[in-house]
C-alpha cells in the first residue's frame, strides 16, 4: 500500500499511530509529500483529486481519504482488538471522540495556514481567535468529562486526541494547553510512553 504522508500532519500521524499499534508499518510504503492548497504537491495531486494528506492507495489500486477512512480501513486489516468498538455505544463513543480530536486538529491546522503561510496583511484576527476559542472549549469540554472514558488501552479515539495533543505541542509550543487541564495532561504524559508516540512525534520525524 502506497501512504502519502508527511509526518507534521496530525491525521497523519493518527493513522500512522494505528499502524504502529496494530503492527501494520511494514505493509505501508510512504511516500513523502510537502504539500500545500497554494502549491499543491503534484505526485499526491496524480493520486487524490483532493490534494490533500493523508491518501493511501491500496494493492488492489484502490484510492482512500481521509485519514477516518484510512484509519477505519487499517483496523480491519489486523486480527488483534479492534480499535474501533464493532457495536454498542462504545463504537458511537469512540467515533464521537475521534470526530472531537479532529475538530481541534482542524482548527489547529487551518490556524497555522492563517498565521505561517498568509501574508501579514491578509491574516484575520477574528478569525484566527475563532478557531483557537473552538480548541479551546474542546479541550475545556473533555477535561470536564473526565479521562475515564479514554481507557487503559488505546481506541481509536484515543489515538486522535492524541495526535491532536502532540500537534498543539508541536505549532503552539508556546500557548500551553496543559494550564488548567490537569486530567488530560497525566493522561497525555503516559500517552506519550507509548513506543507508537514516541516513534511518530513529529519533533523528531
Ligand atoms: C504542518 O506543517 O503544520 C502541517 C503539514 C501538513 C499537514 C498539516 C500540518
């Protein structure tokens, strides 16, 4: 399978965080892409009409995006526990969790766009403000859910939060998300342990 990637990608680095998890890195062939909406990378453009990272073309040919898509498709591959709950309310827990940590990914992303790679005099503030308020009260809203329902055992939702956690150390090394959060920074601390964290942080790749 041909993984287009690029390891500062925070829902890159959620399907390589279940790869890693579920022992599934050496079916993937990675294929490094610097790609932006300006300056599309045109081997990813060949492949997804989207441009966009994460894509995996799978042996069969066949094109996956996004990385909910991707990681949904990885975790059928593997024979150990699902990472996505099959059935019952966990599943909808899980996805809910996922869909949340990409929310604060989202916003974390399209807000490095504005402030690195807009021109000074275009950037706008309100908007900007907007999306780091959104992060914001995700953060606050999980913290005051409390870190059970993130488990012992990494889920997929898990694994999202934190990547979208390691994104915000990465760009927003300064804002501290940690302040005030005391559940979900011990949570994320021992998060971090995981050889899967360690060997996608994107400090280091
Ligand atoms: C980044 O450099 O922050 C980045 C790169 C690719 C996708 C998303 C973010």
């Amino acid at each position: 399978m041909k993984f287009y990637y690029s390891p500062a990608s925070p829902f890159v680095r959620k399907c390589m965080l279940v790869a890693h998890e579920r022992d599934l890195t050496s079916k993937l062939e990675l294929v490094t892409v610097s790609t932006t909406v300006v300056a599309p990378d045109p081997k990813l453009a060949e492949v997804n009409p989207l441009k966009r990272i994460p894509a995996l073309v799978t042996d069969d040919g066949a094109l996956l995006v996004d990385s909910r898509v991707i990681c949904a498709y990885l975790d059928a591959l593997h024979d150990g526990k699902r990472l996505i709950p099959r059935s019952g309310p966990k599943r909808f827990e899980v996805m809910t969790l996922e869909a949340i940590a990409d929310g604060i990914a989202d916003s974390a992303v399209n807000n490095r766009y504005e402030t690195a790679l807009r021109p000074a005099e275009k950037q706008w503030k309100e908007w900007s403000d907007g999306q780091m308020g959104k992060i914001t009260s995700a953060l606050d809203y999980l913290e005051s859910q409390g870190t059970r329902s993130l488990g012992r055992e990494p889920h997929l939702g898990s694994l999202a939060l934190g990547s979208a956690l390691g994104y915000l150390d990465f760009r927003y090394p300064d804002w501290n998300w940690r302040r005030g959060r005391p559940k979900l920074k011990r949570w994320f601390e021992k998060l971090c342990e995981r050889p899967s964290f360690m060997a996608t942080d994107p400090n280091k790749n």
